[in-house]
C-alpha cells in the first residue's frame, strides 16, 4: 500500500476519496531503559533504547492506520501525519499517533 505525507502522486489519478484513517501506539518505557538513557544524557549520544522504542511505536500506527484503509476498500493512504507524545505521570509513556486519507488511486 502506498502511503505518502504527499496530498497526490505524480502520475496517478485518485479516483475515490474514503475518508480519515488513523493509528496509535502507546508504549511504556521500562524504568532500566529510563536510567539508562538518563545517563547517556547527561555524557552525550543517542539513545538507541529509546530510538528503538520510538520506530516500533511509529511502524504500529502505520500498520494500524493502513489496515484501516484496506478496511474501507483504500489502496493508498495520502497526506500522511506523524505525531509524537509523551504521556503519563512524567512522560513515562511514548504515543505516536499516524493520520492521513484513505483512497483509491488508478494505477
């Protein structure tokens, strides 16, 4: 299925719009990872715990968002919209939430 942060694709024609479709993961962080990342905060560099937690929450709200839409009969997903939260007493949680239009392109 194509997904696209595009409003059209060059070259294709949208032949039926399906409406909004959407997808959310929320995951907890596991307090070992927070100390982790903690410390690697305070000496410098990336946080692959976190990195890692961040691209699984992303890649369920888009499989979610796409099945929506397949749901609906949809072979495309456009205007595509990633958003990134942290929830809970002290943002102790990770939401990513994916949105976009469901519709059906000619190929």
């Amino acid at each position: 299925m194509l997904v696209t942060t595009t409003n059209n694709v060059e070259g294709k024609k949208i032949t039926v719009y399906l409406g909004l479709v959407s997808g959310e993961a929320i995951l907890g962080a596991n307090i070992f990872k927070d100390i982790f990342a903690s410390i690697r905060d305070i000496v410098g560099g990336r946080s692959a715990s976190y990195e890692r937690e961040l691209r699984q929450a992303k890649e369920i709200a888009l499989q979610e968002m796409q099945d929506q839409a397949k749901l609906l009969g949809g072979n495309a997903v456009i205007a595509v919209d990633l958003d990134y939260e942290t929830i809970g007493q002290g943002g102790s949680m990770l939401m990513v939430s994916a949105s976009g239009t469901a519709v059906v392109m000619e190929d």
